[in-house]
C-alpha cells in the first residue's frame, strides 16, 4: 500500500495515474449528489409516505444543515488522520444512509437518514485536499480542477438524474441505486486510494480551534472565502428562485424545464479542468479574476431579457447560465489553488474554511433571492447577483494589496 506522507518529510509523492484521479471525480460527484436527490422528489415521496408539505420539506434542509455541519465539524479531521481511512468510514456510512432512506417507512425516519446522508456527504471535502496532496505542485491546479468537474456534474446532474429516475422507477429506487453506487466506491477507495500520514498531533479541541488562528493569519484565505462567498450569492439566487420565474408569465413552464436548466449549468462544469490547467500555467489570481468578470457579464446580459420574445428569452438564460457557471466554477478551482498552497499541512482545515464561506454566500442568495423576486421581480434578481460577482471582482483585484 502505498503511503502519502506529510509535508515535512521528503518521500517522494507516487505520481497520479488517470484511474485514480477518474476515482477520486466519481467519488466526490457521488457524494455531493446524494445532497440533491430528493429535491425533485419531494412531492411523490410525501404523498407516497403520507407527509405534509412542511414536513416533507424539511428533508433537503436537514441534508443541507447536516453538510455544514460536517465541513465545520469532521472536514478538518484529514489533517489529523489519515485520510484514506476517513474517506472510508464516511462512504460506508453515507451508503448505509442512502439504502434506509430507500427504505423509510414514515417521514421521521427519513428525516434522520437525510441529516447522516448531509454529515457523512462532506467525504467530499476529504477527497479534494487528497487529491491536492497527491498532485505535484506543478499540476495541483489541473488535478485539482479535474476532481471538481466530477463533484461539480455530481450537484449539477442529481436532479435530473433522480427527477427521471423516480418518475420510471419510484423513488426508493432512486435511494437505493445511489447506495450501491456510493458502496463500489467504497470498494474502489479502498482497493485504490493510499494512505496519508497525520500532519498534525493536536486534539479535536485544538484542532477545530485552529481555524480560528488560520483565518486571522491568512489573508488570502479570507480573500478567497469572502470573493467565492458572492459568487455563491448570485449562483444560489439564480438556481433558487428560476422555477418560480418560469413558472409565471410569459413563459408557464413546469419543473422538469427548469430541472434541465441543470444541463446548461453541467457544461459550465467543463469549467474546472480548463482553468486548473490556466492557474498552473499563469497563476491562479488572474483565473479569479477572469471568472469573477466573465459572472458579472453573464449575469449582467440577462439585464437585456424583456427586449426578446419569450422563446429568445429561454436561450438568453441558457447562455448566461452557461457562462455564470463557468465563471463561477473556474474561480472556485483557483482559490482551492490559492488555499491548498498556502500551508499544505492544513489543507483540510484551509478547504473546510473556504467552503464554509461559500456555503454561507450560497445560504444567503438563496434567501434574498426569494425575498427580491417577491418584492421586484427578475430584474431584481439579475441585478443582486451582478452586483455581487462584480464585488467579487473587486475583492480579487484588491487581492494583492491585502493578502
């Protein structure tokens, strides 16, 4: 078996083959994706097991607390166990999760699984720093980005998968088929993946308490975490409220319309590779930029929508969609490149703080867009998350001044 060691030791890294990065992109895509599988369900599984709207509803909101939860509370045990071993433990728990929500048999009981299936999700977030461990500093980036494009086609793709799949097959079918999914790779981690030695000795106290002293000593971190944060805003915004939009005038679409909006955003995922590639070549701090910009223009020409008729309108947010993601994308493998070089011995702590910044950006947008959709309509929507990513912009042009 192979072993990784820390950074303070001078053995030679083993070089990345093409299988195991193609397991690591499976791995973390699989994981985040059991976040979103229930989304588009959630009005045949209700019915089906005799719940209310509300509380039906609280299914992807405990999957969601659940994951900010392990980012903030497990994320950061990669630099202090070995990870192979963590990545292992999550997986096994996470497709045990996924099989009894197949298997609930009222909404009490799903509602527990969805919290375990949300906690032991983060396995993504230990398969990321892993792969950046692994990668030689000159391709970090592209290995990087390559790992993302899977967990990003992972959250992209899961509605679609699970919204067709439960209409053929039901939904505990759905959970059932992601469980033995999630369990080969347990099969294939633990066939294929090395292991990593500990780069630090401090308690679990300690340990999350470091963080603390991370982020006042870093400023490149809370640059990445405060720029990926707005980005997160205007996404969130867009993806929270486009069913309600659709649905309205002039356009009286239904969900599954919206839910293939999802392809337009898993061709913005192609995003990840391009840019790690850009990052490694000419540094990742022109990358931020560059997507940040391209975030804003996307969002901003979305401005134009009222000028076309309806049909036209429809291809205008398919095409910003496809830029916002990946402008969006594109910055968030940068700052991965920009975090996980700042102290490699912290990089599961570093990727647990920049995530949650961007989970707090993707919270938030999701809140105000309801509220400003309620209150002006699209145009106010549009114009939030411009606004946003342009202040994302600004943050990584002032980047060098303040770092």
């Amino acid at each position: 078996m192979l072993v990784i060691q820390s950074a303070n030791t001078s053995t030679t890294k083993p070089a990345l083959s093409a299988s195991l990065i193609l397991l690591l992109a499976t791995g973390a895509g699989l994981s985040v994706a059991s976040l979103y599988y229930s989304q588009p369900m959630l009005g045949v599984l209700g019915a089906d097991i005799h719940a209310s709207d509300r509380m039906i509803g609280l299914v992807p909101t405990l999957t969601q607390l659940g994951y900010a939860l392990g980012i903030m509370l497990l994320a950061p045990l990669g630099d202090r166990y070995d990870r192979r071993n963590i990545i292992l433990v999550k997986a096994a728990l996470l497709a045990l999760a996924l099989l009894f929500s197949g298997l609930a048999p009222n909404v009490t009981w799903l509602l527990a699984t969805s919290l375990v299936i949300g906690l032991t999700a983060t396995m993504a977030q230990d398969i990321i720093p892993a792969a950046a461990t692994m990668a030689p500093e000159a391709h970090r980036g592209k290995i990087v980005g390559t790992v993302m494009t899977g967990l990003l086609l992972g959250i992209l793709l899961s509605r679609v998968i699970s919204g067709f799949g439960a209409e053929q097959f039901g939904w505990r079918a759905v959970y059932v088929v992601a469980a033995v999914s999630v369990a080969l790779v347990v099969v294939a981690i633990w066939r294929g993946l090395p292991r990593f030695h500990p780069t630090t000795q401090l308690g679990y106290g300690a340990l999350l308490g470091s963080m603390l002293d991370l982020w006042r000593r870093h400023g490149k971190l809370r640059q990445a975490a405060y720029a990926q944060g707005l980005l997160a805003v205007g996404f969130s915004a867009f993806w929270s409220t486009l069913a309600v939009m659709l649905h309205a005038a002039p356009f009286h679409l239904g969900s599954a319309a919206a839910g293939a909006f999802g392809l337009a955003g898993a061709a913005g995922a192609l995003a990840a590779p391009l840019a790690g590639r850009l990052a490694d070549k000419r540094g990742p701090e022109l990358v931020t930029r560059l997507g940040a910009g391209l975030a804003a223009v996307s969002f901003a020409v979305m401005w134009l929508a009222p000028l076309l008729p309806p049909h036209a309108q429809i291809v205008l947010f398919i095409i910003s969609a496809i830029g916002f993601d990946f402008g969006v994308q594109a910055t968030l493998v940068a700052h991965q490149t920009v975090v996980f070089g700042i102290d490699p011995a912290s990089r599961s702590r570093l990727n647990a703080l920049l995530f949650t910044g961007m989970f707090v950006g993707m919270a938030s947008g999701a809140a105000l867009g309801s509220l400003i959709l309620a209150q002006w309509g699209w145009a106010g929507v549009v114009t939030m998350a411009t606004v946003s990513s342009l202040a994302a912009l600004a943050v990584r042009m002032l980047g060098k001044k303040n770092a």
